[in-house]
C-alpha cells in the first residue's frame, strides 16, 4: 500500500467527507479561508493541493493562481473540484476546466453526488495523491 500523501483540502466543510472518501488514508488539512490556506502552504510541506469551487466565497482560481506564485509549489499538483449538489451546465463546467488548467491546475473534477463521471473523478483524485508521492521519494 503506498505511503500516505500530505493534502491541503481548501473547501467548505460540507465537502469534507467527500473528499475523505475520495483520498482515503491521506493525511488530509482542511482549511477555510484564504488566510488559513496561506498560512498552512507557508508552514507546511503539502504533497498535493485540492481547492473546492466554494472555498472561502468561490476564491477558487485566487488561490490556485496563489499557489502557482510560490516557488516551493509551481510544481506540486493541484485539482479543483466541485462536490456541491448544485447543477453546472456541461459548458460551465468545461469553461471552468479550461481556466484551472489555464492557471497551472492539473483540472476541474465533479465530485458532486450523482455526477455521471464520480467514480471515476474520484479515482482520479486518489491516484494524482499517489503519484504525487511517488514523484518526491529518492529513487
């Protein structure tokens, strides 16, 4: 079994158990506010970074374009999801993948309950945690 990945989860608490289920056995940090974000990415050594479209008033893409301007992260990964039952258009949710992955994100991934691609977005989720544990162990 691979070792446990460090993960900043930048969401709402309601999303909470999601991403458990989605990342299990991961040491997870949950933060809510921007100033919680900053604080714990400057203070903490975090393997993989998932931001929710909700974080902190749908501060979303400030915080991956932050994250992208640190130096000790421009290479780390980060997904944005969304996990909220709140129904996206497929365009929207398009036009949102394309500005995550504008911004250095590796993409924007529908956790929300009922979404046609869940089990697979999050199996996806869970295996960018473990290849992003892989890529900084000494060969």
């Amino acid at each position: 079994m691979p070792e446990p990945v460090r993960v900043l989860v930048a969401d709402v608490p309601e999303m909470d158990e999601k991403i458990r289920e989605c990342l299990p056995g991961h040491d997870l940090t949950f933060v809510r506010t921007m100033h919680g974000a900053i604080s714990a990415l400057r203070h903490d050594g975090f393997q993989l970074i998932v931001i929710g479209l909700e974080f902190d008033e749908s501060r979303m893409l400030e915080l991956l374009q932050y994250v992208r301007g640190l130096p000790r992260y421009k290479d780390s990964p980060v997904v944005c999801v969304h996990a909220e039952n709140m129904n996206l258009s497929e365009a929207v949710m398009k036009n949102i993948d394309i500005a995550v992955k504008a911004l250095g994100g590796i993409g924007f991934l529908n956790l929300a309950a009922g979404a046609i691609n869940y089990k697979q977005d999050c199996t996806f989720l869970d295996q960018v945690a473990v290849e992003s544990g892989q890529s900084i162990r000494p060969s």
